[in-house]
C-alpha cells in the first residue's frame, strides 16, 4: 500500500497541486476559478474517449431488444454468450467502452480531494504539508497562501447549495444521457439510475470540500453539453427538440443503428442459390445449346 500511495502521490497528486497552483496564478489569484479552469481542461483532454463511450452507450442501447431475444432463444449460457459477443462485433460495440471515462474520473476525484485539502489549508501545520507536495519552483512557493473563498463560499468546507447544485447537474446529465427505449425493463432501470445517482453524488457532496463539488458540478454541465451533442435532446413539455450534431466515429451496421432487428436482416440476406446434383451439369449443356 504504501507503494501505491507513493505512486498515486508523485505521478497524479503533485503534478495536480502545481497545475492547480499555475492556474490559480493565471485566474487572477482565484482558486475558484483554477478549479473551473482544470475541470474543463480535463474534459477536452479526455474528449475523444467521452465521445467513444457516448457512442458505444447509444450503441449499447440500440441492440438491446436482439440482447433479449437471444437470452430467450438459447438457455445454454456459452452459446448465449457467443451469440452476444456476435451482437457487439457486429454493431461494433465495446462493452468496456461505456466505462472507460468514469474509471478515469475516479482517482481524478480523489486526487482533487486531497489536493484542495493541502492547497487552502492555511495554518502554519497545513502550509509545512503543502511544502512537501510542491516543486520548487519560486513561481509556486510564492503563490501560498491561496485564497480559499470563492463567490462567498469557503472552498474548504462543505455547502449546502453546493449539495444541491451537485445533485441537480448529476440527474440532468443522466437524464440527457438515456436514449428512448421501448422495452419495460430498461425504462425501470433508466429511472432508477436518473434518481439514484443524483442521491448518491449528494450523499457525497455532505463530506466533500465545496471545492471538490465545484469539479463535479462544472463537470456535470459539461457532460450535458456533450450529451446534447451526440444524442440531441427532446423536451415535450416546452416542444423543445435538438437533433444529434456528431455522428458515431465508427460506423455501426445499418441495420443495428436503425433498430430493425433480425426481421429486417432477413429481409436483406440473400437467399443461397439451390442446386440439384446434376444443376452444374445442366447449366453447361444450356450455355452450348445457346451458343450453337
């Protein structure tokens, strides 16, 4: 473990100290805004992998209903899953794709945890930590102490509005992130998950630093933003409605992107050409008689 924590400290914790700090210096010495600054640096870094999962999520969705018929159509659980992996071969899907983003936000998160904790401390205790995490460039050590309030809110503590703030941009981007589905089963879950994870990031909020809420909360809005990109968004009460502007990078089959299912494969499949045993044979015989 402590190795680990060795490495989590000098490859991801002290780089992030010293951007948060330059960033600090360049944003009139707010750290408000350096945080702002950092969530969506992080955001446009990570884009092509966001747009991968958004896509693949899409994807994911789309072939849901042939996902359930072969579940109803082999019991034997190797072929089942033969028949699936198929599936996401065919419509080019990743399931690993749809993870890959939240897998990176994880120890971002914790890191930016630490890292407000040691950045606005101001007792001489905090700053003698702080020390121990900087490089020693005189750019960085002449920047602290940081200034630790931000509109009124102390960047250190946990705030209510932020709380809430962190729980409305959490549904919203969920929200904008489901696609229209026609199956029971997956309409429940897409509740269940456009209600829980608002709760749960909430529940977290209570013991964060505002400043780490302030992260989750720019990069929740920038997560809509993107959300709106790749999946449009379609609001029936005020008869608002934005079609996608970005295509899937990868091309997914027709057929899959469509939603027409294994009728409309078989629609398209060519049928093979029958032949008796002596069909060869007669084909050449016709071709003399036509040639003679």
């Amino acid at each position: 473990m402590a190795e680990i924590s060795s490495i989590f400290t000098v490859a991801l914790l002290n780089p992030m100290i010293a951007f948060l700090i330059i960033l600090n210096n360049l944003l009139f010495n707010s750290f408000g805004l350096a945080i702002i600054a950092f969530t969506i640096i992080i955001r446009l870094v990570t884009l092509p992998l966001t747009l991968r999962q958004l896509h693949a999520t899409r994807s994911m969705q789309t072939i849901q209903p042939r996902i359930q018929e072969v579940n109803k159509k082999f019991s034997d659980p190797r072929r089942r899953q033969e028949e699936i992996m198929k599936l996401y071969r065919e419509a080019g899907v990743n399931p690993l794709g749809c993870v890959g983003p939240m897998i990176i936000q994880l120890p971002i998160l914790w890191a930016l945890y630490d890292a407000v904790r040691l950045a606005l401390g101001t007792a001489p205790e905090a700053l003698e930590r702080l020390s121990g995490h900087l490089y020693t460039w005189s750019y960085l050590q002449h920047a602290v102490p940081l200034q630790d309030h931000f509109l009124g809110m102390d960047l250190r503590t946990a705030n209510w509005l932020m709380v809430v703030l962190v729980a409305i941009t959490t549904w919203a981007q969920t929200k904008t992130s489901t696609t229209a589905v026609v199956d029971d089963k997956q309409k429940a879950q897409q509740q269940m998950m456009a209600y829980m994870m608002p709760i749960v990031f909430a529940f977290f909020a209570l013991s964060f630093p505002s400043g780490v809420s302030l992260y989750w909360i720019v990069n929740s809005i920038v997560g809509v933003v993107f959300n709106v990109f790749v999946y449009g968004l379609h609001i029936p009460m005020i008869n608002l409605s934005i079609d996608p502007l970005l295509k899937p990078a990868g091309s997914a089959p027709a057929l899959v992107a469509s939603g027409r299912g294994d009728s409309a494969a078989a629609a398209v499949t060519p049928v093979p050409e029958l032949r008796t045993t002596n069909g060869s044979s007669r084909s050449k015989r016709q071709n003399r008689r036509r040639r003679s």
